[in-house]
C-alpha cells in the first residue's frame, strides 16, 4: 500500500475501494438480513389487512341481509300474528253469538214452563176461590135475609 499524498478531502486509493466494497458488502448483509424480512413481514401485514378489511366489509353486507332477513320474518309474524287474532276473534265472536242463542232458548223455554205453571196455579186459585166465595157469598146472604137459605 502506497499512501498517496493530497491536499483534496477526498482522495482515491485503495482504502476508498476497500471501504466501497465493505459498505457495498454491508449493504448485501443488510438486505438479506434485516430489509427483504422486514418487507415481507410489512406485506403480509398488508395483505392481512386487506383481508380483514375485506372480512368486514363482507361482514357488513352479512349484516344488512341478515337484517333484512330479520325484518321480512318479523313483518311476516306479524301477519301470521295478526291472521289468529282475526281467527281467535272470528271463533270468539261466533261462540259468543252461540251461548247467547241458547241463552235466548233457554230463557224462552224458562219462561214457557213458567207461563204455563202460572196460568194451572192462577186456575187452581180460581178454583179454590170460587168455592170459597160461594160459602162466603151464602154466608153473607144468610146474614143480610137474617134466615137460612
């Protein structure tokens, strides 16, 4: 090694090559080391981003159908809820109109039976009456003659 003598700041020899090939050699070392990992691992956080953004997105959608899913089942409970109350009122209504039927014929029977029972007692008190006020009316008549008839 010959040292060359300059006044320049930067002078080219052998020490500037050796030093080019160390960082060029440094640079490979790096690269291989600590750059092409780093990269890959920025990439596949990349890519695992973009799948989770992709996931919820599809999640979002998954979502909404669901929902709209929800929404036409309960519209058509609904419906269905509404369909057996009508039915429940329907079916209340004629079995109202049916005990209130019989209700009416039994009480047209009740009074019938009670009519007709009224009328054999009111006919039995005549009865019972007439030969009553015949003593009463003998009896009376015996008083104002002042005889016995």
């Amino acid at each position: 090694m010959e040292i060359i003598a300059t006044n320049a700041l930067i002078s080219i020899n052998e020490t500037a090559i050796v030093q080019l090939v160390s960082f060029l050699i440094f640079l490979y070392v790096m690269n291989r080391i600590m750059f092409r990992p780093l990269l890959s691992t920025i990439s596949q956080r990349k890519e695992l981003i973009s799948d989770f953004q992709k996931d919820i997105i599809s999640g979002k959608e998954d979502l909404v159908r669901v929902g709209k899913d929800l929404d036409r089942e309960q519209a058509k409970v609904i419906q269905e809820a509404q369909n057996v109350v009508l039915s429940l009122e329907t079916e209340g209504d004629q079995r109202a109109s049916d005990i209130l039927e019989d209700a009416r014929q039994q009480i047209s029977e009740l009074r019938h039976e009670t009519e007709t029972r009224v009328k054999d007692q009111v006919r039995q008190a005549r009865m019972e009456l007439a030969g009553e006020v015949e003593a009463i009316t003998l009896t009376i008549m015996e008083k104002v003659l002042h005889r016995r008839l």
